[in-house]
C-alpha cells in the first residue's frame, strides 16, 4: 500500500501539454481548469491514468476511490 504526500523523483504525472502534477494538490489544481475534453483523454471507458498514477505512485487507497469515476466534477470531489 502507497501512502505519499509527494511522489518520487521520476514519477510525476506528465499531462499532454508538459506540465507536471506530483501531488494531489497540484493534480487537482489542473483538474480544475482541465477541459473536458481534455480530462476524457485521461479518462474514459477505455482507461483511467489518473487512478493507474495515484495506485502506482502516490495513494493506493486514493487510487481506488476513483477507479470508477469517469466524470470529471465526480472525480475532483472525490479528490479533495
């Protein structure tokens, strides 16, 4: 189990633009001026990068909280 307030060197979350998330707090924070469109290249029916990150990297407990979620209002209440 993976309980981390910041993720190793290495292991950040690397969005399409180049920016990058290594905690929860910053993830969120782009969340919220994610488009839509955007977030449903990270997650849809076919995958979830942001549930594969927090499981691999930072919050496994976390990580299964949003295993399902699919909707990007869901996920940011989920988050905080």
């Amino acid at each position: 189990m993976i309980k981390r307030k910041k993720v190793k060197p290495g292991e950040e979350f690397r969005f399409h633009n180049g920016e990058t998330a290594e905690t929860k707090a910053q993830l969120v924070a782009k969340l919220k001026r994610m488009s839509d469109e955007e977030f449903h290249s990270y997650v849809n029916v076919h995958k979830n990068d942001f549930y594969n990150w927090l499981r691999d990297c930072l919050d496994t407990e976390l990580a299964d909280r949003i295993k399902n979620v699919k909707d990007k209002s869901r996920m940011l209440a989920m988050l905080k």
